[in-house]
C-alpha cells in the first residue's frame, strides 16, 4: 500500500506557517509528499526547495484570486491530483502530525484498505491557542476531521478546505475513528503573524463585497471559553521552530468579552463537559 501525503501553502514565511513541520510530519509516513506553493512572494518556494527531499514534489497551481475562499478547496485538490498513491494524507500548512500516531495510523490505514466502504479517516484535533501550553476546546472548535481519504475518487476538498464531501452530491465521507492526532498551530504563532493572515483574508473573501476589515490584534489574544492547559509533547519535527517563537507568543489571552454568543458558547460548553454530548455538532462526515 502505498501513502502519500500533500499541503497548499502560500506566504509562508510572511505569515509564519509551520510549513516546514508539517513537510517532514508527513515524509515520516508518506512514500511522497506534494506541496501546491502559491504566488512566489515571500521565498516560501526556496524554503521548501532547500528540504532538497526526494520524495518532495512542489507543483505551482492557478491560485485564482477570483474564486474567494474556494481557492482553498481547488487548490487542495490539484495538489491531491498529482500524489501517487493508495491512500493519502492531506495536511494545511498549520498541521502536523506526531511520530507516537505512526503505528496506529498504519494500523488504521491497512485495516481500511481492506473496506471499500471506508472512504477516509478520522483525526483528532489539538487547536493550541495563544501559545503552545494551551488548548481551545469549546464547540467552535472541530473536535476530528477527515485527514486521510483515497485520492483518485469522489471524495474532494469543497467549500474553503476545512474537510471533505463525496462529489458531486456532497454526501458525507463514510469515515473511522483512528485515534491519531493532528496539532493545530495555526492560533499559537506571534500576533504579528496573526495579523498578517487577517489582511491576506481580508483580500481573499471580502475583496468585492465592501466589508471593512476587521481591526488587528492587539497586543494579547482575544479571551477563549474552553481554554484548557496542555501538558503533553509536541511532535519531534516541530519542536525546534516552536523554541523561536515561545518567548514572542504572549503569557495569556486578554479577558473574555461576554455577549449573547458568548453565553450560548459557555452553556454548551458546560454542558459538553459534563455529558460528553456535543449538541447539533457540524460533521463533514459519518462515522462507520
């Protein structure tokens, strides 16, 4: 059987992705690794050329400003397009997977081969918020998305590349539970980064329809229901480029600021935790 594994990234370094991190997770696991680099901006391309990595291919795909936040998707699925394998692993540019997941996840992945009526799996989420010793956990958070499908079939990344749908009805994928984990970094770079990211998707999905942009960030994250200390490892690939950014990411989130929302959140949440139960949860896919 072989695995694949592939990104999209763009403005790497300017909106410091963890894209190099996220690279060597997968060639941990992956026969191959295809990486979409957008719009050549800010060296995110001579970043990933000088891995100088075999089994690395970058491919350069249309990135049309035009589509808004689909970009994400299409983008996603040329890069799924060119990876040569039975099963692969489609990771953004803020995920990372840790070596402790890689004999489950072959596990997982060999005992799928065998049903065809498995069509992706599951991956735990670990959104690290503000820093790198705390998690979001509040329902706003996905808990587990589809990060491992067959490439080559129905199943395509839609809508802004948040999950997957079988196509062209956008049925749900019939995934399994794995287990494994997919660390998420994208809220614990430097505020500037944040920052940074906020005007790039400013541009990609408010362009032509007038919205303001929202202000930037200040000086500390916004306060998070749900935030819950994080005391474990961190994958051995992403270690080094969070030891450069620790000291730059604030002690603690500002206080939170209460509206209706807000109530509603922390009453699910309170109620989440003491059930388990996830009410009216959005799923990109259907557990089997």
């Amino acid at each position: 059987m072989r695995l694949a594994g592939c990104s999209i990234v763009s403005n790497a370094a300017r909106l410091d992705f963890p894209i190099v991190p996220v690279v060597r997770s997968l060639l941990a696991v992956c026969d191959e690794v295809v990486v979409n680099v957008g719009p050549p901006e800010d060296g995110t391309l001579e970043l990933l050329e000088g891995l100088r990595e075999p089994r690395l291919r970058l491919i350069r795909g249309e990135w049309d400003p035009a589509l808004g936040g689909h970009v994400l998707a299409v983008e996603t699925n040329r890069a799924l397009a060119a990876v040569r394998g039975d099963w692969a692993i489609p990771l953004q540019a803020d995920e990372v997977l840790h070596e402790d997941d890689t004999p489950r996840l072959r596990e997982a992945l060999r005992a799928a081969d065998r049903d065809s009526s498995v069509e992706g799996l599951l991956f735990d989420y670990l959104h690290f918020y503000g820093g790198f010793h705390q998690l979001a956990t509040n329902r706003t958070w996905i808990r587990r998305e589809v990060r491992a499908i067959r490439p080559g079939g129905a199943v395509r990344s839609f809508a802004e590349a948040q999950g997957f749908r079988v196509m062209p009805a956008g049925r749900r994928v019939r995934a399994r539970v794995t287990g494994c984990r997919v660390f998420h970094y994208g809220w614990a770079r430097p505020i500037a980064a944040l920052n940074a990211k906020r005007e790039i998707d400013h541009a990609i999905y408010h362009a032509t329809d007038g919205r303001p942009m929202r202000p930037p960030l200040p000086d500390r994250m916004p306060g998070e229901i749900g935030l819950t200390p994080y005391r474990g490892g961190h994958p051995a690939v992403a270690r080094d480029w969070i030891a450069q950014r620790e000291r730059r990411v604030p002690a603690g989130p500002l206080p939170i600021r209460w509206n209706a929302r807000q109530v509603q959140i922390a009453l699910l949440h309170g109620l989440e935790r003491l059930t388990g139960w996830r009410p009216f949860e959005f799923r990109n896919y259907t557990i089997v």
